[in-house]
C-alpha cells in the first residue's frame, strides 16, 4: 500500500534531479 507513495516519491525525486544534472 505504501509502495505506490514511495514510486510517486522517487520518481518525483528523480525527475528534478535528472533535470539538474
């Protein structure tokens, strides 16, 4: 059940970063 807020919270986390680098 927590698995979907952890997805939405590395992808969200990874998305920016990914435009940072």
């Amino acid at each position: 059940m927590e698995l979907a807020g952890v997805r939405l919270f590395c992808k969200h986390k990874t998305m920016p970063i990914a435009q940072n680098h």
